[in-house]
C-alpha cells in the first residue's frame, strides 16, 4: 500500500546516486518517513504517489537523512519535511476519512 509510494530510481536520483548500493536504506528511509506521516496524524490512504504533496515530503526527508554533509542543505530539507507534515496534518484533507467531519 503506501509503503512503496517512490521507485528506487527516483530515491537514487532525489540524492544524487546512480548506484543500487544503498537502494535498502534508501527505501529504510522511505519507510520511516511515511511511518512519520501516519504517526502525525495523516491517513495511510492518503499517502499514495499521485499526490504531489506527499511525494516531495517525502523526497525531502531522504535528501534530510541521507548522508548529506553539508549540515545547512540537511536542515533545509528536513525544515521542509516538518514545514509539508505540519501543513498536511492541520488539513481535513489528510486527516479525516471521507464521509467523516473534524
């Protein structure tokens, strides 16, 4: 379901790698990413790869926690993951199940 929203290519490519070495942790820090989501309070149904919202979310918390060396580019990224998560979480959008009010 939600936990295979990005393919390995795009998780290599979002972190500069053309290289299958590290496609486990990469997908490792997919995974913890969309458990980050869902433990914020944003439905599992809603986490899908269509949404735009999600996948540069999601995009931005792997550029966050991989390997980066550059502290200030690693804050960024991680800045605009809480930024996307905080947003999606206050929204009914992402929170509430159809047919459900707030």
């Amino acid at each position: 379901m939600s936990e295979n929203i990005l393919t390995k290519e795009e998780l290599r490519n979002s972190v500069g790698l053309t290289i299958e070495d590290f496609d486990e942790e990469l997908k490792a820090t997919e995974a913890a990413a969309i458990q980050k989501l869902k433990l914020s309070g944003i439905l599992a149904s809603k986490i899908t790869k269509d949404d735009k919202l999600i996948t540069t979310t999601i995009l931005s918390y792997v550029k966050a926690n991989f390997r980066f060396t550059e502290a200030n580019l690693a804050e960024r990224y991680q800045q605009v993951f809480e930024e996307n998560k905080n947003f999606m979480r206050s929204t009914a959008e992402y929170t509430v199940k159809s047919g459900e009010t707030k």
